[in-house]
C-alpha cells in the first residue's frame, strides 16, 4: 500500500503534466500574428460572456468580420490603445467639455446627460436651470466665470491624460472651483466631495469620472456612493465583492470597459446579432 508521501509525489507529477507551460499549451501560447484556420479571435467583446454563451448556454452568435487587411494589434499596439483611449477625446465622461454640458441649462435635460432618465426632470435639471440659467443679466458674467472654475475643479478629480497640462497650468483655477463647490454653490448639500458632505443623496463628486470611480460605478451604480434608490435601470454588473461568482462580471472585465482602446473593427450587438457601426 503505498504510503501518503508516495501519493503526495504520484499526485504532483499528473499535476505537473497537466500544468504544461510551454509553448504546446495553446491556452497559454496562442500566436495573434499567424493566420490560422483553426483560429478565431473575437475582437472587442467580454470573454465570460461569450463563453458563457457558446459554452454553457448552448446559444450561438453572430459576428462581423473584419477586414483582412486589418490586422489584429499586437500587444504593444494594445498598451498603446489602452492609454490613447482615456487620452483623445476633449468630449469624454468628465473632460471639462463633458461637464460643462451638465452646468448648461440648454444641454443638461438632453440625450447626452438626463434626457433619456428619470432624472430628466430631477433636482440636478431644476438646480441647474433655476441656479444658473435664471440669473441676472448683469450677474450672468460672475457666473460664467465660476462655472468655468467648478468645471475645471470638477473635471481633475478624474485625472485625464488628455488634461494633465492643463490641470497642472490652472492650479489656482481648480483651487478656487473646489471652494465654489464646497462653499459658495452648495454642491455638498447632496453630493459628497472629499471630506465634506454626505453620502447618499446623489452622487460622490470625489475622485468623480476617475478610472477606479467608473470601475466601482459601473459594478454598482445603486450604491451609496451613486445614485442610491434613484438609479434608473442601470444593472449592478458586480454588486456582490464577497462572492464574485454571483457577479455578471468580474474586475478584468470592468476594467477593460473602463479602459477599452479605440476599436479597429466598431461593432455594437443588436438582437444577439452584432451589427457594424461603420
């Protein structure tokens, strides 16, 4: 009969030869260079879904070839990306462009911001068009002015590539917004913004459009933290940090929505069926 040490060492060696690798392993050594036709690779979609999909629910999906002129990024291309992606558009989640269109009483209620929510109509639209589109003729100046510091105080909280020069160039600019916030304008009465105001009432402003604000907004947008009982819709794709099993989605995935690079072949799925933007 053999004895525990001896099936300790039988056990390690099927282990070890299960855990092959090198590059015969093609779960791990996998070429995105080589054309191969045993090979598919699936461009700019979550890869727990599309297993979950195809593997455990016995479904099928439909995709768009590419051009096969295209070719995949390799690697270095996909660094690249990740960090061009969060780094070129003066339009993006919390660019000073962005927010400056949630301050806007024109622009506010429409598709882009509250439009398309419950919250078309709701105490962000009201404050906004009675705090700042109703003022004074001769006030209208002053507060153009201190809109523009809020927008660029509120904007650095998110750390954007694309604006490093320019948060650092206004220093005193994004000072003085964070005491408009703070002190002049109320924003803490719902929002919390660093130390000060509380949790619950709308959104926390700190660290607000971040990459680590949208990961933890995009597991659970009815936290605390966010929109709470006010959330319109919006599923929890990781409400649960204890048991990651019960999550839609898990943290790498996240993170690549968070991070995703500029998309060589644009698509979008409708019906199951994904459809080409171009």
């Amino acid at each position: 009969m053999p004895t525990v040490s001896q099936l300790d060492s039988a056990l390690e060696s099927v282990r070890l030869e299960l855990l092959d690798l090198t590059g015969r392993n093609r779960l791990l050594n996998t070429s995105r260079s080589e054309p191969r036709s045993s090979r598919v690779e699936i461009v700019d979609e979550v890869s727990n879904l599309v297993f979950q999909r195809l593997a455990i629910d016995g479904n099928s999906m439909t995709f768009v070839a590419s051009d096969e002129n295209d070719a995949s990024p390799n690697a270095a291309e996909w660094e690249v990306g990740v960090d061009a992606a969060r780094t070129r558009d003066d339009e993006a989640l919390a660019s000073r462009e962005w927010i400056a269109g949630v301050l806007d009483p024109e622009r506010v209620g429409g598709e882009h911001y509250f439009g398309n929510t419950a919250l078309a109509e709701g105490e962000m639209f009201e404050w906004v068009g009675e705090n700042i589109g109703e003022v004074d003729e001769e006030e209208q100046e002053q507060m153009a002015a201190d809109v523009e510091m809020i927008t660029a105080a509120l904007s650095a909280e998110a750390h954007l590539k694309s604006q490093i020069d320019l948060d650092a160039s206004d220093a005193d600019k994004i000072t003085e917004g964070r005491s408009l916030i703070s002190e002049v304008f109320g924003c803490i009465d719902c929002h919390k913004f660093g130390d000060e105001g509380e949790l619950g009432a709308a959104p926390d402003l700190t660290g607000y459009g971040s990459r680590q604000w949208l990961v933890d907004f995009i597991s659970d947008p009815k936290h605390i933290r966010f929109y709470n009982e006010l959330n319109d819709r919006m599923p929890s794709f990781a409400e649960d940090p204890v048991d990651p099993d019960r999550n839609q989605l898990d943290a790498q995935s996240i993170g690549h929505l968070v991070d995703r690079p500029p998309r060589r072949l644009a698509s979008r799925r409708v019906g199951g069926e994904v459809m080409n933007d171009e």
